[in-house]
C-alpha cells in the first residue's frame, strides 16, 4: 500500500499527496479524478474549498515549521 503525504505550506494550503480518498461529513467521496494530488483550503477564502484555488495569496500568514505535540490524554 502506497503511503500518504500531507505536507502544510507556508502561507498557504495542505499538500496532500499519495493514495488517499476525501470524504464530506456525511462519509461522501469527493471524485478526485484520479488525481494523486491535491491542495487542501486552510484560510478559508477559496471559490472551490474543501480544495484550494490560490485566493490565500497575500491574504494568510502561517510559517509552516513542524513540532511535536504533547504526549495524549
């Protein structure tokens, strides 16, 4: 089974590589079109969200740099 890659962009969107489906709240895949790739919204702006259109360009400011997160309740 082939991997997946999210990757978090700075000033920008989610990366979402690899093999993996998207659904919506109610458990419906989204028909990626076979796409292995797609940019996810993070700012909220985009015309085509859950996917992102670009409209984040000089709107969203976020420096992507990975952490850790505290150990689970």
């Amino acid at each position: 089974m082939a991997g997946t890659k999210i990757t978090v962009n700075t000033n920008g969107s989610l990366r979402v590589e690899g093999d993996f489906e998207i659904v919506d709240k109610d458990g419906n895949q989204y028909d990626l079109g076979g796409r292995t790739l797609v940019s996810i919204c993070r700012c909220g702006r985009s015309n085509n969200k859950p996917f992102c259109d670009g409209s984040h360009r000089g709107h969203f400011e976020h420096e992507a740099v990975a952490f850790d997160l505290p150990p689970k309740k």
